[in-house]
C-alpha cells in the first residue's frame, strides 16, 4: 500500500504532466538523472542496509551514520554545482546548468530523514510510511501540475522532485521520535562501514548501470527520444519497482531475523520467490500486451513511440523482483563482497551490448539490456541459492507455471485489442477486464498453488479486519 499508493498518486500526476508537457522537457530531466541517483549512492553508501542486518543498533550507531549523511550530501551538492558547466556542455543542452543547479538541493533535504525511514522499514512500520509517502506525493504533485498549467514547463519538473523529499524529510522528523545526539563513532562508522562499503560499490556499480542509458540516449540521439524512453520505463517500472521496493523493504528484514534457521529460511524464501512471481509475470506480460491504448488513452498519441520501448522494458522489468530477492539473500548471509563481485561481473559483461546500441539505435540497446537481465538473474540465482540450497532450476521449476499462465492470458489480451476495432478506450477496457478474467478463472480451474496461497492470504487479512 506504502509503495502503490505513492507511487499511484505520482503515476496520476505523471500522467497529467506528459499531456501538458513536451518530451523533450522530460528527456532534459531523463539527463540529469545519473548524476542525481550515483550521488544519492555516495550518500546512503550502504549505511542503510548494514544498520537493518545490524540486530541491535545503539544511539552512536544512528547520530554517526545522520551526520555522514548530510556531510556527504552537501559534498555532492556543491561538486554538481562546479560540475554544471560541464553536463550542460556534455549534453549540448545550456539548460541543464542551471536546473542541475536547483535540482541537487534534493539531495541534502533527502539526507535530513534517511535514518528516521530506515529506523521504521527495520521496525517493519510500514504504516506510518505510507501516510508520509501519500501525503509528499499528493503535495508535491498539485504543486509541479499548477506550475505546468501556469506554463513553467520542465521547472514543474523540478520543483516536482524537490518538493517531494522536503515534504517527506519534514514529516519523517515530525512523526519519528528518533533525534540525533552530538556523537559521531569512529568504532560505530568502521564496524558499519566494513559491511557497508561493499554495498556503496555494488550499489554505485547498479545505479551507473541502470542509468547509463539516460545518458547514452541523451548523448548520442536527442532529448525528445530520451523523453519518450524514460516514459516508457517509467510506465514499466511502476508495477516492476514497485514490487522490488516491497519486496526489498519486508524481506530482507524479515529473513535477516531467521538467518540462523536455514530451514525456516529456505521455506520462506520459496514462498517469496513463488507468490512474488505470479504477481509480477501478470502485471508485465499483461502490460506488455495493453502498452498500445494505455499509453494513448492516458497521455495521448505524442508519446506513440513509447510503446515499442515500453514492451520491450517489460520483459526486462519481469526480472527485477527476482533479482531483488536473490540479492537480499547475500546480504543476508553476510556476503556484501560476493554481492561486490557479482556486481562487477554482471556489469562488466553489459559493456559490449551497450557499445553496440550506440551505433544501432535504442531498439538494439534494450534488446542488450535483455539479455544482460538472463544472465544477470542465473549469476544471482545460481550464489544464492547455494546458501539455502535452492538451486536456479529449482526456482525456474517454481515459477514456470506462473509464467506459463501470464504468458497465455498475455497472448489472447494482445490479440483480442490487435483484431478489436473499437476506440482505444474501450479497448482498453475490454483487454484489462479479459485479462483479469482468464488470469482468475484459469487459476481456480488448474487449482495454481501460488494463486491459492495469495488467495489464503487475502482471505485471512478480510477475515482478520471483520
């Protein structure tokens, strides 16, 4: 609910902004991206994730990592603020001096509150997240869509980003009763750090990784295919990421409390990898199949050229969940240097698809960035699973008839609007509430045991709340 519900609300607001907006305002964002996200990495440094495995946290713990936060976030800021010149020049696009110059700020109103949230994830207080997330989403996005329709163009953009972490840090140190105290541990930040530096590299490793292909097609085709790109992944990574933050968010949590238990572990672990699944296979495949008028009907035909990229994105997105648990798995078992290794390898590895993409076209870059996604899954799959014993194949015999079944209903979806000559609309209509009903029907008929344990769990949460 945390995720969906911010994310929903910044989906709606997305939506209204593409149809006010031009693409190439939103590629001139897409370009800035990179230099946001690896800086947000430097920051968190992997801090994060060690003080959740950390079973007992004191007060040095918390006060050291707050105030290397906000050191390191105003660092970045002020090197993004030297660096202006020159990303605009990188770019040919003089614009990006001055909105890279606003837009950092973000990064030090993100840092103020990184240790009250990752004291409520590590309490498993997923509540009182979702009220701040909803309520920085709503406000940030009535703002940005006032300045859009007031004709302030790609500031609304900015001031979209801005706004949503100054609303979130601000009610983080409201609602949270955590405060810092005047103490920063050498003994706290080493002990931390040992197990937290190879995840900043990994981290940082993933965050060039992902969005390198913001720069390569700002760099080398133009800002309004960027625009349409970063559209399309945003449309993908709605369902996609939002099931990694949740899944990242409760599991790794959740299996760090039972990592002395390898059986408990290993039973857990299977039933997130399959209930996971099914979920994920669904909504992909399925959106894959309806990319055509949903992406017409709710931001018009300007942005047709997505839906090619956003089909294509879906197939990469189907693995990211996969990914997320198997990487959680590592850290869980305390492997943050395997996890570094992995990290390199996989990436090391992606160089020559992205290469080829250059000289081909964004078409053939995603197409690389497909296979990258096989192989990196085999690589996590193959060491995770060796710690519980649960083999790639294992887990592939688990999820297959998931997939099969997303697949079919996938097919038949497709087909369905591809022969229906109706408005986009109602086409729509027709294909999500067919789709809807070949995935239940076929799920009670075959008795799919990952359908029935989330249906289980459905019916005791309605069950619990009457």
């Amino acid at each position: 609910m945390d995720s969906f519900a911010s994310q929903g609300v910044q989906f709606f607001v997305g939506i209204v902004l593409a149809r006010i907006l031009s693409p190439r305002e939103f590629g001139l964002i897409g370009m800035l991206t990179i230099f946001i996200a690896i800086s947000q990495s430097f920051i968190d440094s992997g801090f994060t994730s060690a003080l959740i495995r950390k079973n007992i946290c004191t007060k040095d713990d918390y006060s050291t990592i707050f105030y290397f936060n906000i050191l390191v976030s105003i660092f970045f800021y002020i090197l993004l603020f030297i660096l202006s010149e020159s990303i605009s020049v990188f770019f040919k696009e003089p614009q990006l001096k001055s909105l890279i110059q606003v837009l950092g700020i973000g990064l030090f109103f993100n840092s103020l509150a990184i240790i009250q949230k990752t004291i409520l994830v590590k309490e498993l207080n997923f509540k009182l997240q979702m009220r701040i997330s909803f309520i920085a989403s709503l406000g940030s996005g009535i703002l940005a869509v006032t300045m859009a329709y007031k004709g302030f163009g790609v500031w609304s953009l900015v001031v979209l980003t801005l706004s949503r972490f100054g609303f979130s840090s601000l009610l983080l140190w409201v609602w949270s009763t955590w405060r810092p105290i005047w103490v920063f541990s050498m003994t706290s930040f080493r002990e931390l750090f040992s197990f937290g530096s190879k995840l900043l590299i990994s981290g940082l490793i993933d965050t060039v990784y992902r969005n390198i292909y913001n720069l390569i097609v700002g760099k080398y085709f133009s800002a309004e295919e960027l625009g349409f790109y970063s559209q399309a992944d945003q449309f993908q990574t709605l369902p996609s990421q939002n099931l990694v933050g949740v899944i990242s968010k409760v599991s790794y949590p959740v299996l760090s409390s039972i990592q002395d238990n390898p059986v408990q572990l290993k039973s857990a672990y299977q039933k997130l990898i399959k209930s996971t699944m099914i979920i994920t296979f669904v909504l992909m495949i399925g959106l894959a199949a309806v990319a055509k008028p949903l992406i017409i009907t709710l931001i018009g035909m300007k942005w047709l050229p997505s839906v090619i990229y956003l089909q294509m994105l879906c197939f990469v997105g189907m693995f990211y969940p996969l990914h997320a648990l198997n990487l959680n798995m590592l850290q869980v078992q305390g492997r943050s240097d395997l996890f570094l290794r992995l990290e390199i390898i996989k990436k090391l590895i992606a160089i020559p698809t992205i290469v080829i993409g250059v000289f081909f076209g964004i078409k053939i870059l995603i197409v690389g960035l497909m296979v990258n996604t096989v192989i990196a899954y085999y690589l996590n799959s193959y060491w995770s699973g060796k710690f519980i014993g649960y083999s790639t194949y294992q887990q592939i015999k688990d999820i297959l008839p998931s997939f099969c079944l997303a697949l079919f209903v996938g097919f038949v979806v497709f087909m369905t609007g591809y022969f229906l000559n109706i408005s986009y609309l109602l086409k729509l209509i027709v294909q999500v509430l067919l789709g809807m009903v070949l995935t239940f029907g076929i799920s009670e008929l075959i008795h799919l045991e990952d359908y029935r344990y989330l249906k289980d769990i459905v019916h005791e949460k309605i069950f619990k709340n009457h």
